[in-house]
C-alpha cells in the first residue's frame, strides 16, 4: 500500500514502530489515503493487464464496486480520482454508484 520502512530513530508521532525483544527496530510510516488510492488503481490496472480505461463497461462497474467496498470514495476528491483512471465523468463514476445502492428493478 505504498507504506515507507525507516529506522525507528527517523519516526515521527504517526508513524508505526515496531519493536522486537524489547527494542525499537524499524518504524513504518503509512501514505495518505489519497496515496493509498493510487496504489489501489494501479494495482487493479496490473490485474486486469490494462489501463483501466481501457476496461469495458461492466468491468468498469466492477472496479467501481470494489473501490466503493474498500472506502475509496471516502478519500478527498476519491470520486475525481476514479473517474480519471477509469476514463470517464464524475457522473458517471456516481451512476455506477447509484445503480449499486438502487433496488433491483428500477
């Protein structure tokens, strides 16, 4: 996810530190979400081999569905970042969005 290993002596207050036997060995500092969402894109392009523009409608959907179950439109301005990898609108990207929380049949 993107996450960067420094010696625990570099830590700063967010960051993780792991200790093993009783002393501090390496401290992980986490990204920001928004960093975690590209890594997500670009993980999910490397599965489907393409660009994820290049993906057709349904598979689009799906990588919609899957972003949406992994928080990422809870990131700022997640919704602008999807739809530019995914080569489509933010109305778009909405749609997908819409039409997975809609009943069946409307």
């Amino acid at each position: 996810m993107g996450a960067e290993l420094l010696g625990p002596e570099q830590a700063q207050p967010d960051d993780v530190v792991l200790a093993w036997e009783g002393r501090d060995v390496i401290a992980v500092r986490l990204p920001q979400l928004s960093d975690s969402l590209d890594h997500i894109l670009a993980a999910m392009a490397r599965r489907h081999g393409m660009p994820l523009a290049d993906l057709d409608r349904k598979a689009k959907q799906s990588v919609v569905r899957t972003l949406e179950a992994r928080g990422a439109f809870s990131v700022r301005h997640g919704v602008e970042t999807v739809a530019g990898a995914l080569g489509v609108s933010r109305f778009t990207v909405y749609n997908y969005l819409n039409r997975e929380l809609s009943p069946k049949g409307e």
